[in-house]
C-alpha cells in the first residue's frame, strides 16, 4: 500500500480481464478425497477407523444414554441394568453430598451461592471492560463475601472450615490460587530481571526451590511446619494454609511462563517506552506487560488449568475438595458404592467444563488482539 | 537560558572491553541541525543514545539544557521528556493504535487530559500527513508510514531537541523521501535536530554542521559546503569517497 496513492484507487480497482474474481475453490469431494483418501494407506487406515467406530458407538451411546438409568431411582433399579446402562441415578441420589460434601445439610444453600460467586468472579474478570483499578476492589469484596457465606457470623450460623467440603472448597482453591498466584508471578518474572541484585536473588530463589519439588511435599509443609513458624497461639486453619501452599508454588510456575513472553518483547519497545519519558513501572504496565502477556496466552492458562485440577491434590492434608467428595460419596454407602464409576465420570465432567471453558477463553484472546500485530 | 542544548564534554563509553566513544566533545546550540555520519561501528548512534541516556557513558559530562545527566533518576526523566528519539526500527508500540501510541506519553507522563492529548496527537499525525491512519494498527502501516507516526510520537511530547538514529535506514528506497522531507519540514520550524544518516543530501540541505566520526571519536566536525568540498581530515575524504561514489 503505497501512501502517497489515492483511496480511490486502492477501493475502486476493477478486476482485470480474465481474471476471476475469487481464487478457484476445490469442491466437496475433491476435498474429502484429498483428506481421507489420498493414497492407499490412507484409504485403508479410513475404513479401519470407521468399522472400529461403528462398532463401539452403539454400545456406548446405550450404555451412557439409551439404557442408563436417569433421574431419581432407587439402587435396585440401577442393578436391573448393570453392566448395560450406567447409573446415572447415583449422581442424583448423592448429588448434595458430592457438592458440599459434610457442610451441614440446613445451611448448604450457603455453598451454593458461593459456587455462583466464585464462577462469576473470574467470568467478571476475564471481560476485558474490567481490567481496571476497580478490579482488586471487586476480588475483595468476592473473597469476604465468600468466607462470610461459608464461614458464617454477622447474622449466619458459624460453620468452621473444618466442615467445609465439595465444589466450593475446590473453587475456592482455584479462584483465589490464580487471583493470587497471577500478581504475584508478574512481580516474581519482573524481579527476576530486575536490576537490583537482591530482589533478582529472593526472586530465582522462591522460583528455584518451589518448582523444584512436588506440589504434594509443599502441601504436606504448610500442613505440618505452618505451626512452627507461627507465633505461639496464633493458629491458621488448614484451608487457608492449602491456600497459601498452591499459591506460593504456582506463583513459581507461572513466573517462568510470563518471563518467557517478556523475552520475546523486542528491546526497542523498552528503549522507545524509556525514550518517550515512562518511569520503570508504566513502561512495563504499558507497553512491554500488555505485550508480553498476550504472546504468554497459551501457556498462562495452561498453568490455569493444571491449577484447577492439582487443587484435587490437598486430599493429602485431609481437605475435603470436590474430586474427594465425589469419591467418598459412594464409598461409604454398601448400596451405591457399585456404581464408583458413574460417579467419577460426573466429577470428571465437572472439570472438563471448568477447563474447556478456560481454553476457549484462551482462544478468544488470541483472537481477540490478532489485529494488533 | 543560555546554556546550549546539548553539551558533551570528554565523552567516554566502553562496551565491555571495546571503546565505543573516546573523548568526545560536541556542543550543539539551541535550534542547531546537526547531522552525524561515518562507517558503522564508528560510535555515532551510541553517541546520541548517550544523550537520552539509552547507553550510561563512563566518563565525561552530557548535560542538557542546563540539566546534568547523572545517576539522578529525575534529571534522567527531566530529560528523557525533553529529547524525542525515533530509531531505526520506528519501534511503534505494536499493541496500541497509532493514535494511542502518540497519545500515551502524554496522558501517563505530562498527564495531559485525553481530550487535549487527543488533539495534539491528531494535529501532529496530520502535520506528518497520517491522520487518515490514526486507528489502525502500526503492522497495517507501510515502512515509511510507521515512521511517520514515530516522529509524531516523539513529537506529542513537545520536546526542544530531537534525536534520530538512521531514520530511513530500514525503510525501502521510495519510502525514504517521505520521511526526509517530513524531517525537513521539522527543520524548517527552527527544532534542535542531531540525526546520525547516511542520507548525505539531506545533511547538505539541512545541516548547519557535519559531524564526522571514525572509531568512536570525532575526526572533524564542519559545516556542509566546506564539508563536502573540502574536508580537513583523510579519513573524511575516505569516507566521503566511497559513500558519494554511487
């Protein structure tokens, strides 16, 4: 596009003679012949995955839908199908317990709202509109909402954390992990490079040692040595030391992740930014962080993800989440405990929509600032 | 004031072992066109990175405007806000629109309200004749285009000198007029320029000095007719040779 070229002439060009007016396009079954059966191997690898699909689909589809047992029936209904159709059944008999696992049972609509708070939360935050200084305002007013509404007082009946158990706890977990642990990481990768010798130390030192153990072993420490470095009296509930664990280790992580896309970051960005007058902290808040994070996308919510999912990993503390709930739910009854399964491909399902919706997210904002490079 | 806008006294820088700059002096009044040429590798950029304190020298003095460049972080900001600097590589912010990239210094750094920041920024693009181009994005622009807009950046800030490391450097060949003649047309509005280029056209039109350099060191400076016709030094006459002979 040369500038000094009229827009009319860039707009009004006619087509050239000859020439059509869109590139010729291969039809329909041009196009599945070049995906599936382009040569021979092709061809028979095709038919092969076919036939095996068409062999298993129909008992799939029975046993998950067709000839599953749904909504509220009793445990002898499920035995008449066994081995033919899942019981769904035992996802609605021990739905409460699976959700909130031993909160107690007059007060559980407590947890319910906070599951809603704590998926409107990031849904609030992940709108770009929200990206502004009122956003730590709105994450404060979240969290002590939802430890009022779990933990009671002011008017609600006190329910201690030790009773806290299912979907909410592993939210909690999560939400506040990556609320936490995402600030915390972008001071940990800007005081990696920072010139000051004794923030760059404390930095590689924290990033260092915690990725370089099991995130069971730092859980197992905040369990167990919190007390010892706490001033005699004081005690921390055992939730909020999880907390603390999964945030201090994923902040490692997610360090690493964002240094990564600050070095892709073109030195001349920091020298223009320098240049034009911006103090340290704008010219990273301005210019080289909003880039830096966009390239670090994929991976920043890849670490998200493994989030959600290692919060299961404080059953070793003895911290009832939801993947545990799910598990002792069916577990401790004789007559349900047969169908484990069924309730595992609930919990599963559970995550897969938490992180499916965290990967398109993901995708949206590559998309998103697409126009921008 | 009085002081010059540019004083540079025993300048040195070393890149580890490599001396960059030795013993440079250059005093450069206020409205002065000054255009700094030689080899590559010959010091000059990192000269004029050294004013805006891109590069920290090791020895001598740079002060500008009367202000000293120390390790005194506000003078550096006092003076990083006065010198606008566009390089070889325009170095937009590629995130940001073009309007916005000319609009941030401004509003974060002079706090100018959006409103005002907006105007100035608009005026500016349509004194470098882009205004059409304010939304979109740097990487939709063409070379000479983008750097077009990153002298109206530099520019939004209002600054009393103006440093330019090989503006057209990078661009194509039929880009590089635009942005000569928009350097010309600052020129003519009395801005104190030093450009270091290769474009020896332009320093002979516009220069009111030539600054010769040669491993790390200025081996003549003087102005560009006697400059041209008449250089001093044989390693001028060198230079000159083999940059004029096509």
């Amino acid at each position: 596009m040369k500038p000094s070229s009229p827009p009319a002439a860039r707009s009004g060009q006619a087509p050239r003679p000859g020439s059509s007016a869109r590139p010729p396009h291969a039809g329909v079954p041009a196009r599945i012949r070049a995906a599936f059966f382009a040569s021979p191997r092709d061809t028979v690898l095709t038919l092969a995955l076919v036939a095996a699909i068409a062999a298993m689909l129909p008992g799939l589809l029975d046993w998950l839908v067709f000839d599953a047992v749904w909504g509220a029936q009793p445990a002898s209904a499920c035995e008449a199908v066994r081995g033919e159709g899942a019981c769904w059944a035992v996802v609605r008999e021990k739905f409460r317990v699976m959700m909130f696992a031993t909160y107690p049972f007059d007060e559980q609509w407590r947890p319910g709202l906070v599951i809603l708070l704590l998926v409107a939360l990031p849904v609030l935050s992940a709108w770009p509109r929200m990206w502004n200084a009122a956003l730590p305002a709105v994450w404060v007013v979240g969290i002590l909402l939802a430890y009022w509404l779990m933990g009671g007082g002011l008017g609600l009946v006190p329910v201690p954390a030790s009773q806290w158990g299912g979907l909410p706890v592993t939210l909690i977990l999560t939400i506040f992990g990556i609320g936490f642990a995402f600030p915390l990481a972008l001071l940990l990768a800007l005081g990696r490079r920072s010139g000051l010798p004794v923030v760059r130390a404390l930095s590689i030192t924290w990033i260092e040692v915690l990725r370089g153990v099991p995130l069971i072993t730092v859980l197992f420490m905040a369990s167990v040595m919190f007390a010892l470095f706490m001033p005699a009296g004081l005690s921390v509930d055992q939730l909020l030391r999880a907390q603390v664990a999964i945030i201090v280790f994923v902040a490692a992580y997610l360090a690493e992740v964002i240094r990564g896309g600050l070095q892709a970051v073109p030195r001349g960005q920091y020298e223009a930014a320098k240049a034009l007058g911006l103090p340290y902290w704008r010219m990273m808040g301005l210019v080289v962080l909003p880039q830096a994070l966009r390239i670090a996308i994929p991976p920043i919510v890849n670490s998200f993800i493994a989030l959600f999912k290692d919060t299961s990993l404080v059953v070793v503390i003895a911290i009832f989440d939801f993947a545990y709930a799910v598990k002792k739910s069916v577990e401790t009854d004789v007559e349900w405990k047969k169908y484990f399964v069924e309730a595992l491909l609930f919990s599963m399902l559970v995550y897969w929509i938490g992180c499916y919706a965290m990967s398109r997210y993901s995708r949206w904002l590559e998309q998103r600032s697409a126009g921008a490079r | 004031m009085d002081a010059p806008a540019v004083l540079i006294q025993g300048l040195e820088k070393w890149f580890g072992d490599f001396q960059a700059l030795r013993s440079v002096d250059l005093e450069v009044a206020r409205g002065e066109r000054i255009v700094v040429c030689g080899p590559s590798g010959s010091g000059k950029s990192t000269l004029i990175r050294c004013i805006n304190r891109l590069e920290v020298h090791e020895r001598g003095r740079i002060v500008v405007e009367g202000v000293e460049l120390d390790d005194d972080l506000r003078n550096i900001d006092t003076i990083r806000a006065r010198v606008g600097m566009v390089f070889q590589q325009f170095n937009l912010f590629p995130h940001l629109t073009v309007l916005e990239n000319c609009t941030l210094a401004p509003t974060w750094v002079r706090r100018l309200p959006r409103r005002e920041a907006d105007a100035r920024a608009l005026a500016l693009l349509e004194r470098v004749r882009i205004v059409d181009q304010a939304g979109k994005y740097p990487g939709q622009l063409s070379g000479g285009q983008q750097q077009r807009a990153a002298i109206a950046r530099a520019l939004c800030m209002e600054p009393s000198i103006m440093l330019f490391d090989e503006p057209t450097s990078a661009l194509d060949p039929e880009m590089v007029k635009e942005v000569l003649d928009t350097m010309m047309a600052l020129a003519g509005d009395g801005m104190t320029m030093i450009v270091v280029t290769h474009e020896m056209g332009f320093a002979r039109a516009v220069a009111d000095r030539v600054v010769f350099m040669d491993e790390g060191e200025i081996v003549e400076i003087a102005p560009p007719a006697q400059f041209f016709a008449a250089p001093a030094h044989e390693r001028t006459r060198r230079f000159l040779g083999q940059i004029l002979a096509h």
